[in-house]
C-alpha cells in the first residue's frame, strides 16, 4: 500500500522505531540510529512482527536496513511474507534497490534483479565471486573519472570481506551484500551483513578479547586472525584503505560499533547486541593510492617480473586465469595450489612461470594460501631460483610478494620443504 506524504513532512523528522500490536512503525531515515532503536526492542517482541510500516520514513540506507532485515530473517519462524506500507518516496527505495523483496521475505534472485539490489548469497560459491568481478566493472563503467588504484582497492577490500563471512562467521542466512556506485556523489559504497557469530566470538578462539570493542580494535590490527594458519589482512587492509582514501567506515558487532570518519577520527560507539556483523565501507571514486603502500607490503623481489621468456622444453606456465574465475578467497588459491604443487612434483621442469595474463587483482588471503604456501612448502632458495611471475602488474606484485614475505617470516620451520624432481 501506498500513501502519498509529502517530503517536508518525513525527511528531518527524527528517528524513532516502535512496535504496536503487531506493527514494526518507522519514522525519519531509516539508517545506523534506526537500527539501533530497532534492536532495543525486545526480541519476543521483534519476533511477533507482521506488518512495517514505512509511511513516515525519509530515506533509506543499507548500513540501517541490512541487519533489521537479517534479524527478521532469523527472528521469526513463520515463513509468512510480511505486509509493508509506504510513502511514495519510499517506493522508490524499495524499487530500485530491492528492498520489498527483503523485507517482505519474498525470494531474491540474484541473477534477474538490477546490479545495484541487495544481493542474498546463503552459500559461498560462483556466484558471489562473480559479484565481487560485477562490482569493479559497475566502477570502472559507471564512475566518472575514476582511478585504477579505486577499483583495485574495492575488489581487494570486497573480496576480502566476503570470505571472512564465509570462513569465519558461521553465518544462519549466509550473506547480505549491496554494491553501489554514486556517479554524481562520486562514491563507491558497499555494504555487507552477516548473522554468524560476532567478531569477539570468532576472535576467541585465537585472542581473549574481554567485550565486543576490544574485539573490534584488535580485529582492525594487521596481523590478527581468528584462525591460526591464516594472515589477518580484511579488516587492517579495509580500514587502512579508507583512512588513505578519506572515506568512511562502519563495523558493528555484538554491542559495539565503530565509526571511522572522512578526517580518520575514530568513533566507538555502544550499541544494542547485534548477533553478527554488519560493515558499511565507503570510498571516493576518484581516489588515488598505491595499494601497496596503504596494506603495508614490502615489495622485495622474491619473485622476478618475467617480461620476455621463451617457452621451451623443461618450463611449466600456469595460467591461473585458465584454473578459475575469480582470486579472491582461500579455498580457490589452495585449490589451485593443490594443482600447482602436483605439476611441478611430477614435471621436470627448470623453471615455473605463473602467469597472471587477464587476472586485475588478486587478495592477499588468495596470494598468501596460492604463492605464499607454495613457498614454504618448496623452500625459499628453491623458490627464489624455480618461480617466475609473467603478465603481472605492480599492485598484484605487491600484495603476493608481500604475502610470501609474512608467510616465509611465520612459518619458515612450520612446514617440511618439498622436493622437486629435477
């Protein structure tokens, strides 16, 4: 149902959220503030829900509708669709970014909805790997002037982010997810939302953080993992993306929230328990950095830029782009690792070229488990003289030498060095 409200009488109005009966009642922009009230409801409370009410509701953003919808996702066990009234200006957030679908529990195909809807992955897989490669194109086709640091810094803090949701969180709905680029605004904003088990939860089984904001400023240091093995890149390379670019970043967990604003202020804010994680990550289209720089990657050359070789009889070029569709993630670098490993066991070969002809970034938790791994297990010296890199650019160089260097730094004497046939 539509009812017609004008502008002037909604889009200042100030926040409130309240239930009546079985009416979730919304009024002023739905976003951070909105949720928060949203969650101080009582759960039993939230649970009864059957209708919202959305007529007093200036705009909408995804950072304070993506966790209500998750919570109305997993709060209620009826599968019943929920009845929604709105304005008209409303209707137009609902259109055009999915959001009816949503709220009302209605189905959601990624595939035939507009780019800029919210996308509902429940399972890792093809799909989302997919998106992450739609969102940079959405940048490079749709952003004015933008640069190409912009869009290698949005795959990389992307594909960052979803995994950990998929590899860490233990996630009841899998994962929420909205891409948007802003030509006129010139900003790139994503927001993601999962209902797994918080930063402090995950964060326990490698660190005793004691509440949900130390949990936070740990998890946002270089370094920290929630398991061992792994390298910690996401949230320290994220953030550090932001404050380089002058953008802004929301992640809340649990009962507290953090806030890092344009000026690089950080904000800690206490908030009603949320059972998840929800991150709001915005950046200038038109920022210019070196991506190296911000994640902190030494680009020492334990591998050499492989310009010219001639193919001959003894050398083995792996085109990673041939092994799969998307380097994001650490199941697909293992897997390609996995192959690496078996053709360079069984081949006699001098040399090993791996060849990134047609790859515009990969993620350091992608380079760390492929090259990273696959360095230690070969041995260093043996590395340093087996392994070439072709058809690779600076950024990409970076980020896998600066994942080898961490990787040989921790684990030098952690894994048996493998044999080569010669």
């Amino acid at each position: 149902m539509r009812v017609l409200v004008k502008p002037s009488e909604r889009r200042d109005a100030p926040v409130s959220v309240k239930v009546t009966g079985k009416t979730l009642r919304f009024r002023g922009n739905i976003d951070l503030e909105a949720a928060r009230g949203y969650f101080e409801i009582p759960q039993n409370v939230r649970t009864s829900v059957k209708f919202i009410n959305l007529t007093d509701v200036g705009d909408v953003y995804a950072i304070g509708l993506l966790p209500i919808v998750a919570d109305l996702m997993t709060a209620s066990a009826s599968p019943k669709r929920l009845r929604i009234d709105y304005n008209d200006r409303v209707e137009r957030w609902l259109d055009l970014y999915g959001y009816r679908s949503l709220l009302s529990r209605a189905p959601l195909d990624n595939r035939s909805t507009p780019p800029q809807c919210i996308k509902h992955f429940p399972e890792d897989g093809a799909d989302m790997h997919l998106y992450v490669t739609w969102s940079v194109d959405e940048f490079l086709n749709r952003a004015h002037h933008c640069a190409r640091s912009g869009a290698q810094s949005l795959e990389w803090a992307l594909g960052e982010l979803t995994g950990n949701v998929f590899h860490h969180a233990g996630s009841d709905i899998g994962l929420l997810v909205q891409c948007l680029i802003q030509p006129v605004s010139h900003r790139c904003i994503f927001t993601l939302v999962d209902t797994g088990m918080g930063i402090r939860e995950s964060l326990k089984k490698s660190h005793s953080p004691q509440n949900d904001r130390e949990a936070i400023e740990l998890a946002i240091q270089q370094g920290i993992t929630s398991k061992r093995g792994n390298q910690g890149w996401g949230l320290f390379g994220s953030t550090a993306i932001v404050e380089a670019a002058h953008g802004s970043f929301t992640l809340w967990s649990g009962n507290a929230a953090l806030i890092i604003h344009q000026d690089g202020a950080r904000e800690y804010l206490t908030m009603p328990y949320f059972k998840g994680t929800a991150i709001d990550w915005r950046m200038p289209t038109q920022t210019r950095l070196n991506l190296q720089d911000v994640l902190k990657i030494k680009n020492e050359p334990l591998t050499l830029l492989w310009d010219k070789y001639d193919i001959e009889v003894g050398v083995l070029r792996f085109r990673i782009a041939d092994e799969a569709k998307s380097f994001i993630d650490r199941p697909t670098g293992k897997r390609l690792r996995t192959r690496l490993l078996n053709l360079t066991r069984d081949a006699v070969t001098k040399r090993c070229i791996v060849d990134f002809e047609g790859v515009r970034m990969v993620t350091s938790s992608f380079a760390d488990e492929l090259l990273g791994k696959f360095a230690v297990l070969v041995g260093e010296d043996r590395y340093k003289r087996f392994v070439r890199l072709d058809n690779v650019n600076e950024v990409i160089l970076g980020i896998v030498n600066g994942a080898i260097q961490e990787r040989l730094r921790t684990e030098r004497h952690a894994l048996t060095p493998m044999r080569i046939t010669r």
